[in-house]
C-alpha cells in the first residue's frame, strides 16, 4: 500500500480533488439539462442502444434511478468519468517514464481543461 500511495499519491490526489471540485461546482440551483432529462428517461426503456442511444447511458440512467433519482447520482456518472480520466491521464504518464512535475502538468492540464 505505501508503495502504491509513493508512485500513485499525485495523481490520486488530483483526481480526487477533480471529483470534489466538480461537486463544489454543480449548484442544483442550475436544474438539469433537457439532455439529462432525456437520458434519465431511457432508464425506463432499457436497450442494447442504437447508433446515437449506447447501452451505457441507459444502464447509468437505471442506476441513478435505483439509487433514488436525486441530483447527486445524476451528476455522479460525469464527476466519475473527469476524475477517472484524469487518473487515466496520470497513469498514462507514469508508463511512459515521466517524473512528479510531468504528472503533475499532465493531471492539471486535464484538471483545468474544458474537456
């Protein structure tokens, strides 16, 4: 555990500051997007997707309804999604041999992107 926490702690760090950061951000006072609405619908009519329907969406959509429909477990599927990538992009990193800043300029370069 020590050993994962020295080579993985940074990049732990930013993703979990990525997760936190985009809750503090989200304000149910904004609502949900017509989009989000559509999406939380398909959890009613569960498929295997068609080309602009992936089946994912609306596995993600049953569950956020199963957990109770509230804002936090519709928004929970993007906070995830950002953070994990920001985990991908900081593991990207390590296999490729970079150092502390590298991570730590990729994992803040994604951090405060718009992607």
């Amino acid at each position: 555990m020590k050993d994962f926490l020295r080579k993985n702690g940074l990049i732990l760090a930013f993703a979990v500051g990525k997760f936190g950061l985009h809750y503090a951000l989200y304000h149910p006072a904004y609502e949900l997007h017509r989009d989000e609405y559509l999406y939380l619908d398909q959890a009613n009519h569960l498929a295997w997707g068609f080309l602009e329907v992936p089946p994912a969406i609306s596995i993600q959509a049953y569950v956020a309804q199963a957990m109770g429909n509230s804002f936090f477990w519709v928004k929970f599927w993007p906070v995830l999604f950002g953070a994990l990538t920001v985990w991908l992009t900081g593991r990207i990193v390590i296999e490729l041999g970079g150092g502390r800043f590298a991570q730590a300029l990729a994992c803040l370069s994604v951090l405060v992107s718009s992607y």
